[in-house]
C-alpha cells in the first residue's frame, strides 16, 4: 500500500471552505428550521403562557417542570371549562396521582383551584363561570412533587364565552411509561 504524503497546503483550503461556507449555510438551515417549526404546545414561563383555544387543548406534563401556563380570554356570558388527567404511572402501573389547575385573574387573585386525581383511567372535573365582563384568565397547570418523576397526559376544554383561538397540542398523545418487565 502506497503512503500518501502529507500536504498541509491542500487540507488547508478544504479547512476553509468548510469553515467558510458549510457552517454558515448550516447556521443557515437551523435558523430556518427554528422559525418554520411549530411553536411549543405550552409554556413552562408564567411571564409568556401560551394561550388557549376554544376546542380541546391538550399536553404531558411531568414533575421535573415547574408548570405549565396558559391564559385565555373569557366574558362576558358563561364559560365552561372541561378538564381531563391521565396519570402515566411508574414502570408501567398506574399510581394514583393529582394534577392542580389554578384559574387566575388579571390582578393576580387567584379564582378556583380544581385538582384532578387520576389512578389508571381518565379522570374529569368540570367546572363553570357567569362572567359579568369582559377579561383575561390564566392557567397554571402543575403535578404533585416526588422523588419519582411522575405526570401524565391532561386535556383542558373551553366552551361558551371564550374568545377565538387555535386550540393547542392538536397531536399530542399520551406518554407512555417504559413497563418495568420487558417480554
């Protein structure tokens, strides 16, 4: 086999034009990709919550975030609000496991604190308002806190007086827990 000398003048300008051209088109091609890509489902920041749609909103949540936001315009007349939690269990067996939902005024007062708890199935809780006016409510949807993560997949449904938006995580489905016995 014939040894190929080394010629540091032709790997040189190879260097460059990677440097020159490639890592500014591939800069390039995340960018576009960041810009052209779907915004998150929900927010972890409750200075930025996403807002929510009329429809049914959906998310996983687990207990290694601190929450997610939301908020939504609501009023005058009568909102219904429609929620659902599926815990995800651990190791693949369901645990009993709640999940708080902290409705919130514009001023910061919080309105109701629904909790719901799920072992196994899918749970629901409904809740309901006769708005006099007009105004901005905000969502904190959080997990209990453990040693163990835990969460699970959760819906939100907004009917009645809420003002029009694309509901938000359309996908999304249930995460599944890796079972603690693999066949």
């Amino acid at each position: 086999m014939k040894r190929v000398p080394y010629l540091p003048f032709i790997e040189r300008p190879i260097a460059c034009v990677l440097v020159m051209v490639v890592k500014p088109a591939l800069c390039l091609r995340l960018w576009t990709g960041a810009l052209a890509g779907r915004a998150p489902a929900q927010s972890t920041d409750p200075r930025r919550p996403t807002v929510l749609g009329l429809g049914v909103n959906r998310a996983n949540i687990t207990n290694d975030v601190r929450g997610h936001y939301y908020t939504f315009m609501a009023g005058p007349g009568h909102v219904d609000v429609e929620l659902a939690f599926k815990e995800m269990g651990v190791f693949g067996r369901p645990l009993p496991q709640h999940l708080n939902f902290d409705f919130w005024n514009a001023d910061g007062a919080r309105l109701s604190r629904i909790e719901v708890l799920s072992q196994g199935g899918v749970a629901h809780r409904h809740t309901g308002a006769d708005l006099p006016a007009r105004q901005r409510i905000s969502l904190a949807v959080s997990t209990q806190w453990g040693a163990i993560k835990v969460g699970g997949y959760y819906e939100i449904e907004l009917k009645g007086a809420v003002e029009a938006a694309a509901p938000v995580g359309a996908d999304v489905k249930p995460a599944q827990p890796e079972p603690l016995v693999r066949p």
